[in-house]
C-alpha cells in the first residue's frame, strides 16, 4: 500500500512553520549580542550579504530538494542519487537534528522556567546584574529546576509534532507565529519609548567599521545558516511537504524576511531597553538570562514585559525546537514505515534523555570535560559547528554539481514559471552562488570554525603572501569567466 503524503493546508501555511523553524533563540538570543559584540551596525551588514549570498542559494536548494523527492534527508539523497556516501550525508542530517534538539532544548527550558520567574515577581528583586547572575546560576545548579523545564519543553514539542503536519506543525504556526510577532512590536515600542532609547539605537546602528574582520564575517556566516535552519535538512522536511504548485523561491524570500525583520526587531526591542536602563550591552551569551531581567526590574510595567518577553523567547524557540523533531520523526515514518506517533514518542523521549547531560553540564557534570569542553558545550560545537557546515556544503554541492543544476532548475520552475519570466536573471544569479560562491565560503567557514583556517592561512601566506580564500576565490572566477 502506497501511503499518501500529508501536506500543508496552503502556502501560508508553509511559510509560518518554515519561519517558525528559522526564527529562534538563533534570532532573539544570539544575534543581538553577537551584532554588539561585532561592530553593531557594521556586523548587520555583512551579515545581511551573507543571509543573501549563500543562505538564500542554499535555502532554495534545501526546500527544492524535500519538494523533488517527497521524502525526509536520507530518502532525498537516496531518491535522486542512489549512492550510499549521499544517502549517509542524509543520515547526519538526521543526527543533527537529535544532537541539536537534545541542547536547544535545554537553554529552551531555561527560557519556559524564567517566565514562572517574571511571573513570580523574582525579577523586582534584582538591584543589578550580578544578583541576576547569581540568581541564574543557582537555577541551573539546580537539577530539578533543569531537567524539568527541559522536560517540560520537550512535552510541548512532541505535543505538536503528534498532532502531525497540517493539525500540529502548521496549525501551531499559524497560532504562535502571529503571537510571538505582536508579543515583539510591544516590546520594540517599549522599548523605544523609554528615555535614552536612542543610545540603543545608536549601539545597534553606527556602523563600527573597525570591528569588522575576518573572524565577524566568519560569524556571521555561521550564523545566517544556524537562523535559517540550513544544512540538516529541516527546510527539506517541510519542503517535502509541498507540492509542486508551490512557488519555491517566492516562499523562500519570504521566509529569510521574516527572519531577518525578526532578528533585527529583537535587537532593538533589547538594545533600547539595556540601554535606557544603564546595563552592559556587551554582556555576551549572559546578556538574556543576566542582564534582561535587571533591566524588566527597572522599567515600569516590567512584571508585565518581562513575562511577554520569557513567552516571546519560549515559543520561537518550540516553533524551531519542532522542525528539528519534525526532521527525526518523518525519517522513520519515511523510511522505516514507523507510525507517527510512535515515532514521536520514541525519539522525543530518547532526544529528552540524550539532553539530560547537557542539562547536568550546569551542575554535576560542570567538571566532566574533553577537550576543556562540557557535554553541552560538545553537542553545542558538533551540531553548530562541523555537522550545520558541513552538511550545508554537502548540500550546495549535490543540487548543483551531482544531481544536475539543469534538472535543478527544471524543478524549481514547477509553480515559479511567470516568476522566472519576470526575473530570470536570479537563474544567473543561483546557478553562481551555489556551485560555486556558497561551497567555497562555506569550506572556508568550515576550516575556521575547527582552527585550521589561521594555519592554513598562516603557511600560504608566508609561501605566497596571499591569502588562502582571496586565492580559492580567484582561482574559481578564472575559470568561470573562461566558460
Ligand atoms: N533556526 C533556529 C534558530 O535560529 O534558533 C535554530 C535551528 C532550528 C537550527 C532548526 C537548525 C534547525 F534545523
């Protein structure tokens, strides 16, 4: 018996839960601190090249490919090559998406917690941030408070991929995406109405061109592919469940706005308020859980803020935490004929269990290390920056130089005929950035991000005295042009 695919109710639809997936902890949490940390307005703008460059390349190659072959990572590389290597590039699409999931949702979890806190009024108590601090630390030293909000997260996440594609995923969407969007423009507008908003503004918008080097572009390179949800195969597990009415690169400009306006209005709703409020702005990773709530503390009608803002932070974070789930899930409906809701139960119990020592990572296993580094800070750097990287390089290299960039495009004009008419130029435009821009950068980003880029550097420079990527690039463009 031929099972039939689900699909989403409508195009909307998909555009709410494929946002939902890219908006997260990756927009509200890391990109306002890594944007100060960065040379504010400066850092926004490489990184808007990148989302543009090599996220929208690879993102429309992502969705084609789910949309193509029906079918979860490891059936679409199946599908369309046949070959072992390309159907394992699938698979690790698949343990991404178990590893990632086990620690998202723990910082998730902290996240739910600290709304019960706002609720509970702890936040008026904090005179500065080192309470806040200290108050954060003892939450996470505590494994009942951890483990607990970590399950408690996780309950909410299978809850919504049980109830399956249309009645769950999108329907989910369609209720948190529009709350999480209005939760945000209140806060931008309290924000912005607070004395000394404007130095915020200022922090976020004067360009610090001196900041701007090769390790911020490596950054923020880094980043577009975490927010966009690229190189696990998330946006190929929605993409599977379009049809080919469906208008591929119209829904992927739409999804990159939205995540991109979303990032940029959780930066200003932040920055307003640290600032108006005198707290450090460079307070990093901490700046959410340390520094925020000082700030809710001090401004009036903070009980109020401080409880949307933990909600706002919570539900992003399960709209992305389920489209990791969603990857996992459909593998074994897919491919190992499993029911959903077994599937469900299965691995969103075992991915709980999996997170249980990053959750410890805080507390007794704090001083269980490899390589200096904590389980969580493992699982963190496995998933964030070797299998994402490497599997969005995988990716730009399949669609455009394995399975065929011709019969790439074929498919992506299916539902796209009269916006290609229209813009035919962006054919030009993709073909160049995936199969060749986007593979390059990323290897590069790649080797950064393991530490063998400054050697490599290092070496050819004093061979040569060029620089490795200038080099690579080069040598790409020649042979371009000559064709
Ligand atoms: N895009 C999410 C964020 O910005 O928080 C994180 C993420 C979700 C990464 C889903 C990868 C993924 F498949």
């Amino acid at each position: 018996m031929i099972k039939q695919r689900e699909h989403w109710g409508s195009k909307f639809g998909f555009i709410l839960a494929a946002a939902g997936s890219a908006v997260g902890l990756g927009n509200i949490w890391k990109f306002p601190y890594i944007a100060g940390e960065n040379g504010g307005a400066a850092f926004v703008f490489v990184y808007l090249i990148c989302i543009a460059v090599i996220g929208l390349p690879v993102l429309t190659a992502e969705i084609l490919l789910g949309r193509t072959t029906q079918r979860n990572p490891v059936g679409a590389f199946k599908k369309l090559s046949g070959s072992k290597f390309w159907t394992a590039v699938g698979g690790m699409g698949v343990i991404a998406g178990f590893v990632i999931l086990s620690f998202y949702s723990v910082v998730a979890g902290w996240s739910f917690g600290y709304i019960f806190e706002a609720m509970k009024g702890t936040f008026s108590t904090f005179s500065d941030a080192s309470f806040a601090g200290e108050h954060f630390n003892s939450l996470v030293g505590n494994v009942t408070w951890i483990v607990g909000f970590h399950g408690g997260f996780f309950l909410l996440t299978m809850l919504v991929v049980y109830a399956g594609v249309k009645g769950g995923i999108e329907r989910g969407s369609k209720i948190m995406m529009p709350i999480l969007f209005v939760i945000l423009l209140i806060l931008v507008v309290r924000g912005l109405t607070l004395d000394g908003a404007e130095k915020g503004l200022a922090f976020l918008w004067n360009p610090d061109w001196s900041k701007i080097s090769g390790q911020s572009v490596l950054i923020a390179l880094g980043h577009a592919f975490f927010t966009l949800s690229l190189g696990m195969g998330a946006m190929m597990t929605y993409g599977s469940y379009l049809t080919e009415e469906d208008n591929i690169p119209s829904a992927a400009f739409q999804v990159l706005f939205l995540d991109t306006l979303i990032a940029i209005l959780a930066g200003i709703a932040i920055f307003t308020a640290v600032f108006a409020m005198g707290q450090d702005p460079g307070a990093g990773p901490g700046l959410i859980f340390h520094t925020i709530p000082v700030v809710f503390s001090k401004m009036p009608g903070g009980l109020l803020f401080g409880v949307l803002f933990f909600l706002l932070l919570t539900l992003a974070a399960l709209t992305s935490a389920i489209s990791l789930l969603e990857v996992v899930v459909a593998y074994f409906v897919d491919e190992l004929n499993w029911k959903r809701h077994q599937a469900v139960l299965v691995f969103g119990l075992l991915t709980f269990l999996i997170g249980i020592p990053s959750a410890l990572s805080f507390n007794v296993m704090a001083d269980v290390k490899w390589f200096d580094k904590t389980f969580f800070d493992i699982a963190d750097f496995l998933a964030s920056n070797i299998l994402l990287p490497v599997g969005g390089l995988f990716i730009a290299v399949f669609v455009a130089w394995v399975w065929g960039f011709d019969k790439a495009v074929i498919e992506l004009k299916k539902g796209a005929v009269n916006f290609f008419e229209k813009n035919d130029w962006m054919i030009v435009a993709w073909k160049f950035f995936l199969k060749y821009f986007a593979p390059v950068m990323i290897f590069i980003v790649f080797l950064h991000s393991i530490g063998l880029l400054e050697s490599a550097v290092a070496q050819i420079k004093q061979y040569w005295g060029l620089d490795v990527s200038g080099l690579i690039l080069l040598i790409l463009l020649i042979r371009y042009l000559k064709k």
